[in-house]
C-alpha cells in the first residue's frame, strides 16, 4: 500500500519498540530509509516490515569531541538487507571493528536504533 | 549531441576574490562580486556582456536573483543547480551546453563565501534541515565523518594507510608553497599529520580542508567569440555528471564514487583518456578524497590510490601534478571548493602558473565533489592544440 507520510509511520513502528523499514512489493527490494515509493524500481507498493535485529557493522568513524568521551558511529548492513547508521553502545568507541556482528536496540526516547557486538560467548563481552 | 559540445565553448576569464580571512564586514556577495568584476576584466568584457548567469551560495536559495541584482546583470539564461561543492562545474558543463544551443553567449559563473569569517561572529551558512534526518540522532560530525566512514572501509578493503592519506595532505602543502595565495604555506610532513588530533577516525584533523573566506568566478563564451578576446581561449572538451546519493548511508559502495560515470563521460566526449591528462584539479575536502578520485577518474586501478599518491607522486616534481594551488586542503576552502579547480586548471593551460607550473601542459581536468562523496562532475579544458 501507498505511504503517504513514510517518516510519521517509522516514528510510530519504532515507538513500538520494533527495528522499521519497508519491503517493495513489486522486486523485493528492502528499503530504508522509508519512502512513498521504491527507490530500486519506482513502485508504490511498499509493505512496512521489521527487521530481526541482527547486522554486520560496514564501517566505522569514531568521533573525539574536544570536551566529551569518544563514540562510535558505524555504518550496520542489516541481514534483511538494508543498511542504516547508527552507534554501538556495549563496548569503548576504539574497539568497534567492520566485520563485527551486531543486535539493534531500540532506544525510545531518541528515538533511535544502536547496537551491542554480538560475540561468540554471547554480548558485549568483548570489552 | 555531445560530439557537438567538443570545444564550443571556452573559458575566457577566471579570478579569485581576497582569499583567507576576509574580516566581518564583508559579505559572500562581495567576494563573488570583486571575483566576478575581476574576471569578467581579464576577458575584455564587462556585466553588460553577460547574458547567462550560473550560481550557487551555500543557504540562499534564490542566489541567482541576489547575484545578478547586486551585479546588474539581466541575464536571459540562468542556473542556480546547488548540488554542493561540484556545483560549478556542473555550471561549467550547463553553460556549454546553453551556448552551444544559442541560450546565452557569455556565461558568467560566480561564488562567494565568508566561511571563516561567519564562524567568528555566529552567522550561519546553512538553515535548519527540511528533510527527517535518519543518521542526526547518532551524532556524525558532518561532512566529516562520511568522509571517515568512507575512509575507514577504503582502508579495511585495500590496505590503505592513515601515512598514505599524509602523503595527500604532504603533496598539497608541498604545492600551496609554491602559491603565493595559498592560506597554509608552513612546511608539512607525514609525520605532522599523523600525530594530528583525530577528530573522527581515521582522518586527523591535517586531513581536513580549511575554512577560509574566498569568492571565484569564471567567465564562458563561444569558441567564436573567444578567439577574439584577450587571454588564449581555454576549450571545454568534455564534461560529465553523476550522483546516486546523498547521505553517506545511502552510498551504495562506500569505495566507489559517481566518478567513475561522471569522468567516463568526460573522457567519451573530450576523445581523451586519463594516461593524456597533463595536470589534475580535483575537489581535496579530506585527504581520501584525493585517493579515491585518482582511482575513479582512472588515474590507478581501484584499492591502488593509496600507493599511487605514495613517494610524492602527485607532488611537486612527481608524474602526475595533483592540485597545483594547494588545493583544498592548503590552499582555500571557502565553503564550496569546486570553483577553484576550473580556475587552476585554466591558468595551467594558459602557461601562467608560475612557480607551480607544468611546463607544456595541454590538457587539464577538473573534478567537483559535492555533498558526501554525493555529486560528481569532471571536465577536461584543453589548449587551442587540443582542439
């Protein structure tokens, strides 16, 4: 169905505490972030759907405020197959790395979606 | 139709305005203006030739309406295209294109900036964001951490090392010495900018271009009519655009830049490839940018940016001449850089860059960059032989 405020129906989803993003009906296209139409192929079909949660960090920037403590803002290709910045919150800032596997948190007051570093013995146990 | 925009048209006047820190009293509009006036007087010609008016300045929205107010233009052809730094070439490119279709016949494109000067006395160059933001919330320094994400995964995929993007910042500083207009002329080494402050990894803060105050302006005409102007008529062979994103989250390949299609065109239209290219003018906003340009611009295979700039290859001396003022790292960067590289590419092919010189040169290209990596535009000037 049509979106016609895609930005009001993300607030909303993510509210409920879910991880949104959209699904073309016409290809199959995942899409984020929310649009009235597919980017991938012009169509107007655009389901909402959630995403599981669980990404591999594309990349990585850790920021140095001259009066504040380092964060990270990564790049997190999500395996529905979309890709969304955000920050990782579980381990220091310097010990982000591409490749790292990792679960979205919503955190409703920003709103926004961070993440934690999934390990082999489970979360942030890395730091 | 683009075999037909070969050499139509020509650039017949470029100048900076005051350049650096221009003090509080001063607005954008008076360096584009001063640039402009300045120009427009090395071509022969006056604001009452100008019939075409192209610009951009950074949160004015109708720029071309103050600009040819301010100026007395009455332009018949106008074009304020915003797509950030790359805009002017872009102009480039549009201003052919409205001679040779008989638009317009002396094209004025002009800028101006006081970037460094707002900065002191709380004016702010851009307005409040109009578009939900879904990377604000995560707190990007912008532009510089697109930048920086690019970077970072440049490095995880080719091995690219924070010493290769000094070498960058070492190149332009070697050639801004040379440029007595260049802001930053102190002696730099690798080792300076590696032990810079990093403000978002990996890019120190030696990795960033400067804020300076600064205006340009190019004056474009028919290749008929530029014959018989004063300075030797600078060709516009070709020209190419392209951008598929804006936001550095929507990139599709953060190592590959719209370069790729913007200079392919560029290249098919002029009949030249890069291995012809004399001297290259590329948009410097952070070291990387130098990189990856020099890979998509066809200079060195992709992932092979990093060792090419290595050994002061692009520096004075080296093969290739890399952004001969300075670029944006050392010589201005007044907001929106693209400008600058039409203007130094122009001089190197009119033989009048002094000390910075490439003897002979014949073929120039100029690359703007806009947004993150977003917009990109090549040209390629050529002399009256390349024609």
């Amino acid at each position: 169905m049509t979106e016609l405020a895609p930005h009001r129906g993300y607030l909303d989803r993510l509210a409920e505490g879910t991880v949104p993003f959209q699904r073309c009906t016409a290809c199959g296209a995942a899409v984020f972030y929310p649009r009235a139409l597919c980017p991938a192929c012009g169509s107007t079909g655009l389901d909402w759907s959630h995403s599981a949660g669980l990404g591999t960090v594309h990349s990585v920037s850790v920021l140095f405020p001259r009066d504040a403590p380092p964060y990270p803002v990564v790049l997190v290709d999500l395996d529905e197959g979309f890709r969304v910045m955000s920050t990782v919150v579980d381990v220091p800032a310097e010990q982000v790395r591409i490749g790292d596997r990792v679960r979205a948190h919503v955190e409703p007051d920003g709103p926004r979606v961070v993440f934690t570093v999934l390990t082999g013995d489970g979360e942030g146990s890395r730091a | 139709m683009t075999g037909g925009l070969r050499g139509a048209a020509a650039v017949v006047g470029v100048a900076e305005s005051d350049l650096g820190e221009v003090g509080p009293d001063r607005y954008a509009i008076d360096l584009a203006a001063q640039a402009a006036a300045e120009a427009l007087g090395e071509a022969g010609l006056t604001t009452r030739d100008v019939d075409g008016l192209f610009c951009a300045i950074a949160g004015r929205g109708m720029a071309p309406l103050d600009v040819a107010e301010y100026l007395g233009v009455r332009p018949r052809y106008t074009d304020g295209t915003m797509v950030g730094g790359s805009s002017f070439v872009s102009h480039l490119h549009h201003a052919a294109l409205a001679i040779a279709a008989g638009a317009c016949e002396v094209a004025l494109i002009v800028y101006g900036s006081t970037a460094r000067s707002d900065s002191g006395r709380g004016r702010l160059a851009m307005g409040p964001p109009e578009l939900p933001s879904y990377e604000a919330a995560y707190r990007p320094r912008m532009p510089i951490t697109g930048y920086a994400l690019a970077a970072a995964r440049h490095m995880h995929e080719y091995g690219t090392t924070r010493a290769d993007l000094a070498e960058v910042a070492v190149a332009a500083r070697r050639w801004a010495m040379l440029n007595p207009k260049a802001f930053a002329r102190d002696p730099l080494t690798v080792e300076d900018v590696l032990a810079a402050r990093v403000v978002s990894s990996p890019l120190s803060t030696l990795d960033c271009c400067l804020v300076t105050d600064g205006g340009g302006a190019v004056v474009v005409t028919s290749a008929a009519r530029a014959r018989d102007l004063p300075r030797p008529p600078v060709y516009l062979l070709g020209a190419g655009e392209a951008h598929r994103h804006r936001s550095i989250s929507q990139m599709p390949d953060l190592t590959v830049t719209a370069a790729t299609e913007s200079s392919e065109r560029a290249y098919a239209m002029a009949g030249v490839g890069p291995a012809d290219i004399d001297v290259v003018q590329l948009y410097d906003a952070f070291t990387i940018n130098t990189v990856m340009f020099l890979e998509d611009l066809g200079f060195c295979a992709k992932g092979e940016g990093g060792a090419f700039v290595s050994g002061g290859r692009i520096a004075p001396g080296g093969d290739l001449p890399v952004n001969t003022n300075g670029g944006g790292l050392s010589y201005c960067h007044p907001g929106m850089y693209g400008i600058f590289t039409i203007i130094e590419a122009t001089r190197q092919l009119r033989g009048e860059a002094g000390d910075r010189q490439r003897p002979g040169a014949e073929l120039a290209l100029a690359h703007g960059n806009g947004g993150q990596f977003s917009s990109q535009v090549t040209a390629i000037l050529g002399t009256e032989r390349t024609l």
